[in-house]
C-alpha cells in the first residue's frame, strides 16, 4: 500500500510540473506580447514620424518646383526627399505626389513598412505606414511686411554698376539714393522727408502691405516700430517694392507693386546701428549723406514659409510656398 502511494505522489508532482510548465509558457508568450507592445509600438511611431518628415519635405520641393519650373518634373526633384528622411528599411519607402495646378497645391504621400522586433510572436510581423503632406504656392499679394521698410523698385533693380539684378545676386541697396548713385533711376524716387520706412503696425516692427495698392509712409530716418534688427540677419525677408509715389511728410505713400525676397547679410541704420557679417557695406559711390540704410544680401525666388500672407497665381519673381495640411 506505502509502494502504491509513493508512486501515486510521484505522478502527481509531474503533472503539476507538466501544469506549471504550460502556465510559465503562457505567462512568457503575454509577457513578451506586453514588452513588444511598448517597444514595437514606439519604433512605429518613431517611423512614422519619419515618414511625415519626409512627406513635408517632399511636398515643400515639389511646391517650390512646381511654382519655378512647373510640376512636370516634380517625382524627379521631389521624390527623393520622401525616402531621404527616414533611418531604415529604406527600400519599403515610397513617394507619390499629386499636383493641382489649379488650386497651386501638390499632395504628397510617402509610404513605408515597419518590421517589428517582438511582436511576431503574436503574428504581428510588421505594420505598413503612410503620412501625407500638402503644400502651396503663390504669389504674394497681402501681408505683413518682414521689415517696415520699402524700397524703390529702380534702386532695388539697378544697383551702382547700373547692371540689373538677377535672382540669386548678392546686391547692397542703399535706401534713399538718388541718380548720381544709381544710373537710371530719378532724383525723387522716395518721397519728400521720406527714407523708405513704412506706417509701422501697433508698434510692431512691420507695416500691413497690399500688392498693387497705396501704402502709407513714415517721415524721418528712424523707425517707429519696436524693432530688433539683429533677429533678419541670415533670414530670407520678403520686403515690399514700389514705383510710384505721392503726397509729402506724413501724408507721403508708395505704390507697392511687388514683394522681393531677400536673404539679409547686413543692415546698417546710421542712427540705429549694424548689424551682420563683415565687411561693412561698401561706400563707393558715397550715399546720400547721413541718413541712410544699407541692405546687403542675396536676392532669392522663392521663400519656404510666410504665415499671414495672402496672394493668387499671377507670376512673379517671388512665390511664397508652405505647407497648409
């Protein structure tokens, strides 16, 4: 009888040990389903963060195309920023873009596959992944200005050699400057008492703009606006341009026909200060006296970002592109 109970025992314990062994097996396949869950699931969305990245970038170059080249060659150009942002599995990632030249707007959608670490053993293998991105192009008509400055359509388009500007030169304006400094354009392209500052907003460091509209000016070489002036060096400004002007003082306005973009690399105020990167703005031919400002930079097309604009599709040489979805 002790021989037949032993062996009873015996038995027993291995079928609570054959028991304990499909609970721990059950126990680990959840407990590594809950660490895939945490650690697969935030590479996922490391991913497609990724891939969002690269849908803005892929839309903002085919926008920018689009509005220089138009949209014919826009998967060449574009394309391969989709595939460019994200770390791994490069060769899941894909690019389509759709462009609407209508609505000037070009969609771009970048897709990719995210193969996962843990959660296989659940028979979740991989997640696909997309991101979409929309942007815009055209031409300014409407906003704020960058700086509450214009400037003189002749001056700004024929500097001292008398050459015009091109996109893509690097130019000093000097603001007012009469015929004996720039060949071709008249003595009174600025207004009486004016040096090419604007009505400033709210004391603000901007003027409100209308593109083939009267803007108002401001008398006398200091800015009224709360401006630090340090803040537009290495930035691309949008800065409006005029061609006509009437009345004096403080009744003085321009007529602003279009935006420039400009890519700051020195100003200098003389009853403010300068600010930028050396040498200073050169003197030759000496500028009207003391109350001028010098703008030196690059002339650029296009610019990547101006909230608050507005504009339709006429061409122009500068085009203001960004993403609205």
């Amino acid at each position: 009888m002790r021989w037949l109970t032993y062996i009873s025992r015996i038995a027993s314990r291995g079928r609570d040990r054959g028991a304990t062994a499909v609970v721990t097996a059950l126990l680990l396949i959840g407990l590594v389903g809950f660490t895939g869950l945490a650690v697969d699931t935030g590479a996922t969305m490391a991913t497609q963060q990724e891939l969002q990245n690269g849908a803005d970038a892929a839309a903002l170059a085919a926008a920018q195309e689009c509005a220089e080249n138009g949209c014919g060659s826009i998967d060449a150009v574009a394309g391969p920023y989709g595939v460019a942002n994200v770390r791994n599995e490069k060769g899941e990632v894909s690019t389509t873009l759709q462009p609407d030249t209508g609505a000037q707007t070009v969609q771009a959608t970048v897709s990719g596959r995210k193969t996962h670490w843990f959660l296989p053993v659940v028979g979740i293998a991989s997640s696909n992944l997309e991101a979409t991105a929309t942007a815009s192009w055209f031409t300014p008509k409407k906003g704020p200005s960058m700086l509450p400055l214009a400037i003189s359509q002749c001056s700004f388009e024929y500097q001292a050699s008398g050459a015009p500007v091109s996109v893509g030169d690097t130019i000093v304006v000097w603001i007012p400057k009469d015929n004996k400094h720039t060949p071709g354009c008249p003595d009174d392209a600025y207004p009486p008492g004016g040096f090419g500052w604007l009505d400033p907003v709210d004391g603000k460091c901007e003027a409100d703009i209308i593109v083939g509209g009267w803007v108002g000016g401001d008398t006398g070489n200091t800015p009224k606006g709360a401006c630090d002036f340090s803040e537009y060096v290495g930035k691309t400004v949008l800065i409006p341009i005029f061609n006509a002007k009437r009345g004096t003082g403080e009744a003085a306005e321009v007529f602003v026909t279009q935006f420039a973009a400009f890519e700051v690399d020195r100003l200098e105020i003389q009853t403010k200060g300068e600010w930028g990167n050396l040498p200073k703005c050169p003197k030759n031919p000496v500028p009207n006296g003391l109350h001028d400002t010098c703008l030196r930079g690059k002339f650029v097309e296009y610019v990547t970002s101006a909230e608050g604009y507005v504009g339709d599709s006429s061409e122009s040489d500068v085009s203001v592109i960004r993403l609205i979805d």
